[in-house]
C-alpha cells in the first residue's frame, strides 16, 4: 500500500545525452520552459555535477591539469559514479519521489560511451559500477543529440575545451559517438535519436515531437509514469 503523503507515481526521468558539442545545455533549457509550460513541475540537472560534491568533481574530473589528470579510465569511472551517486540520492531520487519531472544533461550512458566505449574500460565493470551508483534507477527517455565528433568538437569556445576534447583524439571521441549509437539500438524503447547537425531551432522541433509522442500522449516508453499534463500552452 502507498504511505499517504507519497505520490502514486513518481515523476518522469528524462536524460540527454551525445558527444561534445551537441548542445544538451541549450536543449535541457528550452525542454524544461517546454514541460513547465505543459504543468509539470521540472528540475534541471547535470551530470558531472548537481551537488557541491559533484561540482567539486567535475572540476577535478574536466581540469586540463597536464601530467596531473587521471591516466586511468577506471578510476574516472569511478569518480563520475561517485558523482552520479551523490546526485541520485540527494538531488534525482528525492525530486522523482516528489513526482517532479528531471531532466539531466547527461547520466550512465555517458560512462558507458566514454570509458567504455572510447577508452576501454569493460561494460561488465562499468555495470557493476553503475549499479551500485544508481541503485537501479533508469531513465524513462533519453535523447541522444547525435552528431559527428569533428562537427562537435569545433563547435566549442577555447574557453570551454575541457580535458576529454584536449587530451583525446579525434578516433575517441569517433569511438564515443559509436557507443552512444550502439547503446541506443540495443535500447530502442529508451531512446530517441535527434540529428544534433541540424540547426537548434530545428532539434527543438524534432525534441518536442519526441516529448510529444512519449510524454504528453504517453505513448513509446515501456513503463514510464503517465504525468497530468495540461496540453493547452
Ligand atoms: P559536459 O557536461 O560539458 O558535456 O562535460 C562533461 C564531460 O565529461 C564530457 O567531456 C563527457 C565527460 N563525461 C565522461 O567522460 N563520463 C561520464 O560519465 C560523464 C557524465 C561525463
């Protein structure tokens, strides 16, 4: 029986996800005016990052230190799940619980398409890591902003390059792009594939008509909630 005071059902976990510079930060946004538009409660977070640990992280985790920066993908995996850990259980579980909608730039397919696929760490490790960083916790829908890493890559200001585009090559973040496409098309209900070379104001029509199909009406996802949406704007 549900406790009272405890929503019927929690709210919707909604991921974004895809190499450098496929402009997630720019897409959260306009999602997050979008479902709050439609009534829903939204929260907006990223991945490294969302708690003063996983701030402190991402600083230690992106700085372009030279000979000081982690040499070994397993324990950058570790540390973005130590990250990813703290943001479940104090920033996502809660809000979800709340039945608030959480989108998150970024989450474990990242892990999965940089240390696993682009640097090599096994998806065997990667899983039991996971597991015990999310407890479980999946997203309901992913949007993968797909695009070519060297389109990416350009796209970023000297002032954003960050250890992952200085210190790997081109063939990695090829590798990464390919992880994000194979855990797609072994995950078809979760995911959708949004053409990221396009113009923004474009991957914003093809997003909200994913929202649309799989939030709004419902329909595509296997088991996410079926939120109370108003669908007059
Ligand atoms: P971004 O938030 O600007 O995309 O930067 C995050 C960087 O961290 C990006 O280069 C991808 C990398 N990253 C991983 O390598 N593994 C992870 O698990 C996560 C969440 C990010």
């Amino acid at each position: 029986m549900t406790p009272p005071g405890t929503p019927a059902r929690r709210g919707w976990f909604i991921t974004f996800e895809g190499p450098e510079g496929a402009g997630k930060t720019t897409q959260v946004d306009r999602v997050a005016a979008t479902l709050a538009g439609r009534g829903l409660d939204v929260l907006v977070t990223r991945e490294p990052g969302g708690t003063w640990l996983g701030e402190r992280l991402r600083e230690v985790l992106l700085a372009r230190t030279g000979a000081g920066a982690p040499r070994d993908a397993t324990t950058d995996a570790l540390l973005f799940n130590a990250a990813r850990r703290q943001l479940v259980t104090e920033v996502i579980g809660p809000a979800l619980q709340a039945g608030r909608t959480v989108l998150c730039a970024r989450f474990a397919d990242s892990t999965r398409a940089y240390q696993g696929y682009g640097a090599g760490v096994s998806l065997e490790r990667l899983n039991a890591i996971e597991a015990a960083a999310t407890d479980g916790l999946r997203p309901d829908l992913t949007i993968l902003l797909d695009l070519p890493p060297e389109i990416g890559l350009q796209r970023k200001a000297p002032g954003e390059v960050t250890r992952f585009e200085a210190d790997f090559d081109l063939e990695f973040h090829q590798r990464v792009r390919d992880g994000f496409l194979a855990i797609a098309a072994g995950d078809p209900g979760r995911f959708a594939i949004v053409d990221a070379t396009a113009s923004e104001r474009d991957v914003t029509a093809a997003i909200d008509a994913v929202l649309l199909d799989r939030v709004v009406r419902g329909g595509g996802t296997s088991e996410p909630p079926t939120p109370v949406l108003r669908t007059t704007r």
